[in-house]
C-alpha cells in the first residue's frame, strides 16, 4: 500500500492565536455552530480577514455572475510571486459550489484556504513554495445565494464548460487558460445522498492524455479512497455506467483532463450533517495536496508533457473519440476516416470566436472566406467537440478534411442564410368561427384545433394517445432558420403536469417519431413546484434542457403571457399573468445548438388539457415578437352610429344666428367631443355610446333665436350695411335692390300684403339675377331676409 504523507492541519477547534489579542478569523458557518452555511456578505469578510493577517494570502474579483454578483479568486503562495510568476508556475485550483445548492465544498475551501494561510508544517510549506493554491470558493455566487443547483439562467453551470455561454463558466475557462492547473478539485455533493460518505471520479473521456489519466485513476484510487476511510469516511466512485455524465465533455471532471491537467470530482452525501459533509470535502482536498507534494516532478512532467503530445496524436491523426467512456468501450464512436483538421467559413470563425480565445485553439486563416483549425496542436482534445458535425454538443459544421496540404483549393463550408427580418401577429378574429385557421398545418398529428369567439381564441384538446404530441404551425411564417421570438397569450382547463407548450424548430412526419424536432417552453408541475421549462425534443427523443421556478401561482382558466427567444445558441423565456407588466428579465436561459431551423406554432402534449390561444406574435431575423395589446379581450367598438350621426348633423348646414347661444355650444360641445372620440383608437364602447347621446341630445336642444320680425325698413339698413363693407359693384345695383324694398315700406306701413308679397317676390328674382355681383355673405343674408318677410305677409 501507497504510504501517504500526512499534513499537520491545525483544527478549527483549537487553532493557535496570532497573539494575544487576536484569534484566527472565523466563518459565518462556523460561528452558527454550523447551523447555517455562510453567506456571500461573510465570505468576503472572511477572504478579507485572513488576506490581511496572513502574508501568503491575496485575493482579486476574476468574474460576475449573470446578476452582477463578484466571483472572487484567492491565491495562495510565496509573498513576493506575482501574478505573471503565478501563470507560468505551478498551480493547484480549488472550485467549490459549482452548484448552488451543494455548499459543502465551499466551505472546505473556506477551512483549506485558512489552514494553508497559517500552517507552520513544512510539507504544506513545501507545496507553497513549489506551487501556488487557487481556490475560487464560490462560481456560481447567484446560485448559491438562491440555494438553487443552477445560476439565474437556470442553466447547469457544469454543463456548460464546452460551449461557455455563462459569465460564470468563461470566468472559470480564463483561470483554466491563464494558469493551466495542475490539479483541478472541482467540489459537489449528493443532495439526497446518504452512502456511501464521500464518492470521487476521474475523467472518463477518452481523449484524455493517456499518462494523465494514468495519474488520475491513481490519485484517486491509492490517495484519496484510502484517506478517506482513515479519516473515518466510507467511499466509493461516483456514477454508474450509463449515468453521472460519462464522457461528457461539457462538465467540469471531463474538461478539466482534456485541458491537460489531473482533474477530481469530489461527492459528499447531502444526507449526511453539515459538519460532517464539509469535513468530507476537507478530507478531500488534503488527500489531493498530499499526492501533490509526493508526486511534485512526476506531475508536472506529466502536465506539461500532455500538450505536446496531444499536438502529435493529431499530427498523426490518431483516433479522435466523439463517444465512449473509458469503462463504457462498446460505446465507443471514433471519427472515420481520421481528420487533419477542419476548414470553417469565416462566419462560422465569428461564432466561435470566444472558444479560439478561451482554449488557446490555433487557427489559420487561409482566404477571406475560410479559417483552418488543425488538429495538430495542443488543444486538439476539444476541435472535433466544436465544430464536427458528429459531435453532440457542436458549435458549428466545420468541414472534416482528410487531406491538409492544399488548403487554399478547399472551399469552405458555405454560411448558412438565416430568416430575414419578418414580423405577425394574429388574434384569430380573421377565421371562420367553428373550423381550423386555413393558413395554419398540423404537424405529427391530426388532431382537433378549433377557432371559437367570446373571447375570440383558437381552442385545443387532443383525442387520442396520452402523452402524444401534437402540433399546429404557421403557414405564412413558414421554416424559420436562426434567430426568432414568440410570445402568445394563452390559458389551460383540466390541466396535467405541463399546463401548455409554445414550439419553434419543429420539425418531422406524421409516420416516422424518429424524426420529430423541436424546442418548446411549458410550464410544468414537478411534485410541489412548478417549473417554467425549455425542453428539446431531439430525433423523438425529450430532454429538459433548463428550468426555474416559477415566480407566481398559476390557476386554470385564467390567462398568461409567454415569450420564447432564441438569440443565437441562448434560448430564453418567461410566463407572466396577463393585464400584468412585462418582466424585464427573462425566468429560465439555455444553451443548445441542437436545432437551427424548422416551423414554429403551437404544440400540446396531455389528453384532455384544453389549451385556448388569444394571441400569437412572431418576430424573424432579430425582430421582437409583438405582444398583445392591453384591451385583447375587450368587446370590439363600435362607432358607425356616432359617425353617421355627426355625419348627418354636419349636412344640415345649421346657421348659429338661428339659435340661442346656449343651444348651439352645446351642440358645438357634443360634435367635437365626438370627434374625439371617432379618431381615439382606445376609445371603449361605452364612451362611444356616451358620445352619441349626448350629441342627440343637444340636436334635439337646439332653440331657435327670438328675432324681430323683418321689415323692408331693415332690409334697406342691411343693404346699406354690406354697401358701406363693398358688397356691391355700383350704386345703380344698390339703388334697384333699394327701389323694391322703399314700395314694399310704404305697403307695409298701409296693411296691403299682396303688394307686399308681389314686390319682395320680385326682389328675389332681381337678387337672384345679381347674385353673382354680390358677396355671398350678402346674398344669404337678404335672400333669407326676403323669404321671412314673404312668410310675414302671406
């Protein structure tokens, strides 16, 4: 059996004071008797205190979670190192809380980091002068605050140190570039673990350099394992086959070895007490500074050998693993025929712009369309997983090249043409009540998609097998390729345990399941939580790809909004009630390149759920989809009354000297608030209705003006007048108007109406003939005089 070197670690029970006045600085999980683990507040208190009493000790902020929250790194080593000296060192990184809700590794890193601060024994010494101790307590700060496995995404940072789409895990990826560990300890638990104790795991992709993985199975096995049950520890491996993520190069346990470094995954049982569970982790991390200081030289020549020989397995195209554990080999996939490297399009290049700078990938521009990415250099371990076609979690199609010598005669792979900019909306008040909308498809399944009214709505429940999908897309939208926004409006009765399901990216047949792709969010009843989800349904295959809580208490039959974004590889969405404010931030964000193209439209799950659909808004090219307006379920206004009214009031050409004044403001008042309302597109029906009666109303109010009767004495007044104004061309057209008007003064004076009558007839005829020659004000004005005192004397 190995024999281990064994630290002297001063317990926190009992450590030495600094001196007399001072004691070792403490955390907030150990001064609550470990009751409660210690905030994000008290651990930078904590890394504060001990950086300021300890001259080993000095910390920096690396990173932001995706709400802003410090990711803090802290080092620990010889005095006078600097940072560049640190990089191009040796160096040991510590990762705790990967995931929010397994704290127990970042308190350990809290114990670790105090014991290497002030330790005076000379082996941990030793490893402080060699080398320097990384240790990078919290990664994901957001997750930890919430107590949630996953950040404010809702994404899985540990499934995501491949495509690195979270601030928290490119915060991790530069560590991993700048200081190329030798040993990465990245720490978890088993939240509903209970045995046995502490479980560790290796790398078990392929890929890996051989003598690292060598040196890792070794650590574990010979070091760790047997520590642990000296320590008092039941142990074990973790995972199973088939389970615990294998290969999978997008967690950490794997990406650490194919970066070329010894890479731990620590296990502790959730079940187990606080205290215990952190001593496990403690254990742990001892165990792996102990093989550290005994194997020193043989590690980093392993380390810094592994580069330079990956760069040669590529050279020499030796086989490329895309799947296969290391105790899984039935599982194996290798690439064949074996590849030199890759040609990209210099867009594709764009895409993964980020990954050449965060895995030091060695690139070559061979035309201003096309990018070279060999597989002879050191980082070859992770081309093939970003840009081979083959590969699960691929970034981009890059073309595999067998033959590398005559690059510039290759073409690249040609970009591929996204959706254009493009936006729709409907609230289905266009079909025909009581049959399917005509320009919308069933997809994988007929089934029975209704229009109906009150509130107008396209209704569904499904007939058929339970837990059959089925789906309605959208004709004029068509296949969407890239970038697209959905938003609905929507409500469930008889609800299930997935309440609804908005998809974009569906494709397949109604004969093959096999074939049947998409992306769709739902709101889901998991136990006593529910879920806002995105979900893939990948080759007839379902997988949830990221969940949240949801932040409100759904209820049947009331109505939501949902909005679903893709933006790239980022796939967003949230749910809120509607009549509510949007919420700015999205609920739940995942990452996957799955699907890039396909239908979008409406899709349902559960028989017997009946989902109705008020709105649907579609947004292509980077466009927002657009959301339903406020007064969706507002009877529709009516205004053809209140218009043909003013309309009609309008034609009647009143005069306002007929009127009293009251009268006619009023009826001024009325027609222009109607007006206003007719060109108010908010306008609801009852002010329209309101607006109506009250412009009735003043019609049938108007009164007429009490005048003086007319006499031709006023009459020639009034000629004069419009004289004086020069209404009139000459004098002789003022002196025949007048002629008519002084008779007609003498007839009235002696009671005789016919001649009255006769005279004032003859006026007219006169006024007309002249009506030309005189301003129309005048004309009017004594043409209506006449009239009046026409009916006076008849």
């Amino acid at each position: 059996m190995t024999i281990l070197l064994i630290f002297t670690i001063i317990p926190a029970s009992s450590f030495a004071a600094l001196n007399d006045e001072q004691d070792l600085p403490t955390t907030g999980f150990e001064d609550r008797n470990s009751g409660e683990w210690t905030t994000l507040e008290e651990e930078i208190d904590f890394i504060d205190e001990v950086a300021e009493l300890s001259d080993r000790v000095w910390y920096e902020e690396v990173g932001e979670s995706v709400d802003g929250k410090p990711i803090y790194m802290v080092y620990v080593g010889e005095t006078e190192r600097s940072k560049e000296e640190i990089q191009n060192g040796r160096t040991v990184f510590i990762m705790g809380t990967p995931h929010g809700n397994e704290p127990a590794g970042r308190e350990g890193a809290f114990k670790i980091l105090r014991d290497l601060a002030f330790t005076d024994d000379p082996a941990m010494l030793e490893v402080l002068e060699k080398s320097t101790v990384l240790i990078m307590p919290t990664p994901n700060p957001d997750g930890r605050e919430a107590n949630t496995r996953r950040n404010s995404w809702g994404i899985d940072n540990n499934r995501d140190n491949l495509n690195l789409a979270t601030p928290e895990n490119q915060t991790i990826a530069k560590v991993l570039r700048d200081f190329s560990p030798d040993i990465t300890i990245d720490a978890h638990e088993r939240p509903s673990g209970s045995n046995p104790d502490i479980e560790y795991l290796w790398p078990r992709n392929l890929n890996v350099d051989r003598e690292i993985y060598d040196l890792n199975v070794e650590l574990i096995q010979d070091y760790m394992m047997p520590e642990a049950i000296e320590d008092g520890w039941s142990t074990g491996l973790y995972g199973r086959p088939g389970g615990s993520g294998r290969e999978d190069e997008r967690i950490l346990r794997n990406m650490g070895g194919l970066r070329h470094g010894l890479t731990v995954l620590t296990e502790s049982a959730g079940r187990a007490t606080n205290e215990d569970r952190v001593s496990m982790q403690l254990s742990s991390y001892n165990s792996v500074l102990s093989f550290y200081q005994e194997r020193f030289d043989e590690i980093a020549t392993a380390v810094d050998g592994a580069p330079v020989r990956k760069q040669e397995d590529g050279e020499n195209k030796a086989d490329y693993y895309l799947a296969g554990a290391d105790d899984e080999p039935e599982k194996e996939e290798v690439i064949d025929p074996p590849v030199c490297g890759y040609l990209l399009h210099t867009t594709q290049a764009e895409v993964i712009e980020r990954h050449i700078d965060l895995f030091e990938l060695e690139t070559e521009q061979v035309s201003d369309d096309a990018v070279f990415l060999t597989m002879s250099q050191p980082m070859m371990t992770v081309v093939p997983l970003l840009v081979d076609d083959r590969a699960l979690y691929n970034e981009v199609k890059g073309l595999p090249l067998e033959d590398c010598t005559d690059l510039e005669s290759i073409d690249p792979p040609e970009p591929l043409e996204e959706t254009g900019p493009a936006q729709y909306e409907t609230d289905f008040k266009e079909y025909e009540i009581g049959t399917a909308p005509d320009d919308w498809s069933p997809l994988w399944r007929e089934s029975n998609w209704t229009v109906l009214d009150e509130p107008y709505r396209l209704e569904h429940q499904s007939i058929g097998d339970q837990l059959t999908r089925r789906a309605l897309t959208w004709d004029d939208v068509g296949e969407v390729r890239g970038d697209v926004e959905m938003a609905a409006v929507v409500r469930a009765r008889n609800t299930g345990l997935s309440k609804f399901q908005l998809g974009f990216h569906m494709s397949g047949t109604m004969d093959a399941t096999s074939s049947r792709n998409a992306y769709y969010i739902d709101i889901y009843e998991n136990g006593s939580r529910l879920e806002v989800r995105i979900n893939q349904f990948l080759g007839g295959s379902f997988s949830v790809i990221s969940r949240s809580d949801l932040p409100f208490t759904f209820t049947e039959d009331s109505w939501y909004q949902v909005a679903v974004q893709r933006e790239g590889n980022l796939i967003h969405a949230k749910v809120w009630p509607f009549g509510e404010e949007e919420p700015e931030e999205w609920q739940v964000t995942a990452y996957n390149g799955s699907l890039d193209e396909g239908k979008v439209g409406l899709m349902h799950l559960t028989d017997g759920v009946i989902n109705d659909w008020a709105y649907v808004g579609i947004g292509t090219g980077g466009e927002n989809a657009p959301r339903a307006p406020g007064d969706l379920f507002d009877p529709e206004v009516d205004k053809t009354a209140l218009q043909d009214r003013v309309d009609e009031i309008n034609a009647e050409n009143l005069n306002e000297a007929d009127y009293t004044e009251e009268s006619w403001q009023a009826l001024k008042d009325a027609l222009s608030a109607a007006e206003h309302v007719l060109s108010d597109s908010e306008a609801t029906q009852e002010e329209v209705d309101t607006a109506l009666t009250v412009l009735n109303d003043a019609r049938d109010g108007l009164e007429e003006a009490e005048t003086e009767p007319i006499s031709a004495a006023g009459m020639i007044t009034s000629i004069e007048q419009f004289d004086e104004e020069g209404a009139f061309e000459n004098d002789q057209v003022v002196r025949s108007l007048t002629l008519h008007l002084t008779a007609v003064d003498q007839y009235e004076s002696q009671g005789e109406a016919e001649k009255v009558v006769r005279h004032m007839e003859s006026f007219i005829l006169l006024l007309d003939h002249m009506d030309e020659q005189i301003f129309e004000e005048a004309y009017n004005s004594l043409r209506s005089d006449a009239g009046s005192l026409i009916d006076k004397w008849q």
